[in-house]
C-alpha cells in the first residue's frame, strides 16, 4: 500500500484525496499547504498527517507518493525535488511552465516515471473517438475542431494571487481551462506539426494580464487540418465541444456524450469529484496509476505540451508559423 502526501489541497487537492477513496492500492497519508485554513478543510475528513513546508515534509521517509496540486508556477520545482528525493510523482497539469523547463524536465532521472494528470483522457466519450480513429471504420480523418467556452470572471481571478500572471499562471485559458480540449488533437489524431495561433483579452483587460481567449490552427503530422478555439469570457460554461470528421461521417463530443453520424455511441458517466467538465476523471486515472500500473508518461504528453508552447510563441508573434518539438 502506497502511502501519498498531497501538497496544495485548493480546488484541486480535495479531489484527489477523494479520488484515493476508490484506489485500493495507495491511501492518502498526508497532507502539505502553506494555508492552515486548507489543512483544517482536510484533517476534518482525513486522519493525515500534517506539514505547512514541501521541503521538510520531503524528508518524511515514510511517504512514497507525492502528489503535486499547487500554483503552476511551483510545479516544476516541486516535481524535481520530489525526484530527487525518490518518490513517485503524480502532477496536475502542466507539469512546467515553459519550454525551456519542459526541456530540462525530459532529461532529468526519474522522468519518465512521472504520473501526469490529463484525466480527461480516459472519458468514456473520449475512449471512443480514440477508438474510432484506431479502427478506421468511419475512413479517414478528413479534419477536426475544438471549441472551449467559459467563465471566468474578476472574482474568479482575484481569488487567488497566482492567477491571470504570465509569472505565476503562464498563460490563461489555453494553459489553465483549455489544455484538455488541446490534449485531444494529439492524443487522438497523432501528433501536431506546426501551429498558427492568436490571442486576445477580450473582458478581462483591467484584471489579468494573460489571455482570456485564444484561437488556432494546428497542422497535423498527418495532413489534418484542426482548428482550436478557447475562451473564458463566455457568459455561461459550457460542455466542451470536439468534432472529428471522418471520410464516412462524424464524430461529436458534447455535452458529455458522444454522437457518431448522429446516434448516441458513448456517454461520460464516472462520478463527478470536483467541479463539472474537469472533476469526473481523477478516480479513474489514479486507479489506474497504483492498481494498474498505467499512466500517463511525459512522452505521452509531450506533443500536446509542444504544441501548447508553440501557439503561445505564435499568438506572441502576431500568428506566425511555429513548429512543435523542444
Ligand atoms: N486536472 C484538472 O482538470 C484540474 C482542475 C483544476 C485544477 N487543476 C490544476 O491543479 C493545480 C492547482 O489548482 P487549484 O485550482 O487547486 O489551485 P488553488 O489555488 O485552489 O490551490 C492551490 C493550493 O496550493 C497551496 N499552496 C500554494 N503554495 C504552496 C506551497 N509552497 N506549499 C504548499 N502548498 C501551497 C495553496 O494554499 C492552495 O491551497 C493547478 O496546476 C491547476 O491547473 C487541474
């Protein structure tokens, strides 16, 4: 039985806790923020131990697992340290920043251990499409759309100092809200080539520095052609939208359901932990981890993470061709 530490228990942290009810083989251990207010929230229901210091508690030899839900910005560090001391990692995304820090991440010891959060990934729905591609049954993929329309407003970003910062956040809707929907393209059609990117704060000027809204074409490896849009000054959030068009037919992700040539072929229906559209795949993807011993791995993700860094190079340099790759 693995014994896991969650450090940063905000909107992220109770989730996993959570999720680890469902595990067999790990059981939440203890506990690391810098906000006693937080630890109070989770001694109320776990019986964890508790530290205010990542560092110290590092050296807690008992600990196996660390799972790492704070600020982007602590991420890369943390996942360094946690490798350096020999625990396994679990890292909520994005596991770095910047490219630069993507880089260096790839070549360090440990690395491809690393057990990265896209749980979004293992979605029924999105199962399926995978599927679907696999198989070849519908021809081949001709094209495909994302589209991510949220909310978020001014209380929203000033309910914690680290968002809405190039330095603390690194970006906005893309690197935060829209990562999911951007895993698709690659995770499901191979991966992207080259990107043209825009972006833009259409609502939040006076709040955040990063973007509210972002746009882009990502040129596939295979030929595909896909568009992206993604933006959290809708008034409403929505489901998020993926379409594939395949040679014979379609495939549309939306409202949690999936629709082949317009016949229901799967339906999202784990429990959902935290909030709607994010919170309804952590149980599946840490049973995976500890009871199947699958995950996730740094190189499964690397595309979607060069991608990510290309468009922000992109919309950074008025919407110029970037390639992918580090
Ligand atoms: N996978 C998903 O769908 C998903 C959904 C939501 C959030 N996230 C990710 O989870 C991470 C955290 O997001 P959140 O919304 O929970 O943020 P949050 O601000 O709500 O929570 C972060 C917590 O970390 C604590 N913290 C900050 N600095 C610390 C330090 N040095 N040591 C220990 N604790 C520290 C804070 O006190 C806070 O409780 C982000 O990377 C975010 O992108 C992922």
């Amino acid at each position: 039985m693995k014994k896991v530490w969650i450090v940063g228990y905000g909107a992220i942290g109770p989730v996993h806790a959570k999720a680890l009810e469902y595990v067999n083989e790990a059981a939440l251990y203890a506990i690391c923020d810098i906000n006693e207010s937080k630890r109070k929230l989770c001694r109320e229901t776990y019986p964890v131990i508790e530290y205010d210091d990542f560092d110290r508690m590092l050296t807690d030899e008992a600990i196996d697992s660390v799972h790492i839900c704070t600020p982007h910005y602590l991420h890369f560090e943390m996942v360094k340290k946690a490798l350096a001391a020999g625990k396994d990692v679990v890292v909520e995304k994005p596991v770095t920043m910047t490219k630069a820090q993507f880089a260096e991440l790839k070549k360090l010891q440990g690395a491809e251990k690393i057990c990265m959060v896209l749980q979004n990934r293992l979605n029924p729905s999105v199962q399926k499409m995978k599927e679907l591609v696999q198989s070849g049954e519908l021809g081949a993929v001709k094209a495909a759309k994302g589209i991510l329309t949220w909310h978020r407003d001014k209380a929203y970003y000033e309910s914690d100092a680290w968002r809405g910062k190039w330095a603390t956040e690194g970006g906005g809707v893309l690197i935060n809200q829209a990562v999911h929907t951007l895993d698709y393209f690659s995770y499901l059609l191979g991966d992207v080539a080259s990107v043209r990117a825009n972006m833009f704060n259409y609502s939040l000027e006076d709040v955040i520095e990063v973007e509210d809204t972002f746009t882009a074409r990502l040129n596939l490896e295979n030929g595909v052609k896909a568009l992206f849009f993604a933006t959290n000054a809708y008034a409403e959030t929505s489901a998020p939208y993926f379409e594939i068009l395949f040679e014979k037919g379609n495939a549309r992700y939306m409202d949690g359901q999936l629709w082949v040539n317009q016949q229901l072929a799967a339906e999202d229906t784990a429990p959902v932990l935290g909030k709607a559209y994010w919170g309804s795949g952590h149980n599946g993807l840490l049973k995976r981890y500890y009871d199947e011993h699958q995950y996730f791995s740094i190189s499964d993700i690397e595309n979607t993470m060069e991608t990510m860094f290309a468009m922000y190079e992109s919309a950074g340099n008025g919407g110029s061709t970037v390639l992918t790759g580090c």
